[in-house]
C-alpha cells in the first residue's frame, strides 16, 4: 500500500486558508443579509449561481494543484488514492457531507434546520460542473499550464 508523507507545511497552510476563507464567507454574507428573494424562482437562480462560483473555485483549485481548503483536500487525496476524476468524488463527498448533516439535524434539532432541496441540488450539481468544466476547458486549462500564453 502507496503512503504518503503527512506535509506538515501543507496542513499548515490549509488551515491558515481555512481562517481567511471563513471570515471571507462572513464577509459576504453581511454584505448579502439583505438579499431576500421574493419568489422560489429568485432563490434557484441565487443557488444556481453560488453553485456555479464554487465549482469555478474548485475548478481553478484542481488544475492550479494549489493548497486546498480541506474539504476539497480530502477529495483531491481520495482522487490520487483511486485514480478517480475529481468531479464524480466530490458529488460523493458532498452528498455523504449532506446527508450527515442532516442526520446531525435529526439528532440534536429534532428537524432538518438549514438542510432543504438547496443543500441537495448543490451536493448534486458542484461536482457535476467541476466535471462539466474540467472538458469543456481542457484546451484552456492546458494553454494556461504551458505557461506559453501571451497577454498582448
């Protein structure tokens, strides 16, 4: 069995990322408080478009084969494992994440506070545009890995 050695400097930066993306979040979501739709339509089309954001994030993250926030890590780690494509592992995680959230809910809430057709349709669609992307911009992703591209 192929193991790998624990990057101390790695973790050490993902969980520096972790912080900085988490005020980020907190960041934006005052900056989003009053952002109230009206209609059920308005809020599918926020959630598409957050879905849309964070596939092209993860997106960017894979091919810049950068530090990770961990959770994308943890993905990117079973992906090397298993030789799997990154975009079908992370519809796995997010699911089981999903639905251990909602187990958690039950459990201590009573209820699936916060845990809604939303949570579902993003666990379902993220790895499914990150994989979308991953084909339609392979021209791209290798142009811009070459380094040979020209701004001018």
């Amino acid at each position: 069995m192929d193991k790998w050695p624990l990057n101390w400097v790695q973790l050490g930066w993902q969980t520096i990322i972790s912080f900085i993306f988490g005020d980020c979040i907190d960041w934006a979501m005052n900056c989003l408080k009053n952002l109230n739709p009206a209609f059920y339509w308005q809020a599918l089309l926020y959630l598409l478009l957050g879905c849309l954001i964070i596939a092209g994030g993860a997106y960017l993250e894979v091919i810049a084969d950068v530090v990770m926030l961990p959770g994308d890590a943890f993905v990117r780690a079973i992906c090397h494992r298993w030789t799997s494509e990154y975009g079908p592992v992370r519809v796995c995680s997010d699911i089981s994440m999903s639905l251990l959230g909602a187990i958690i809910c039950l459990i201590w809430l009573h209820n699936l506070k916060g845990v809604r057709e939303g949570t579902l349709i993003s666990a379902l669609l993220v790895g499914s545009l990150i994989k979308f992307l991953t084909k339609k911009l392979q021209p791209v992703t290798s142009w811009l890995l070459t380094g040979k591209f020209k701004i001018f």
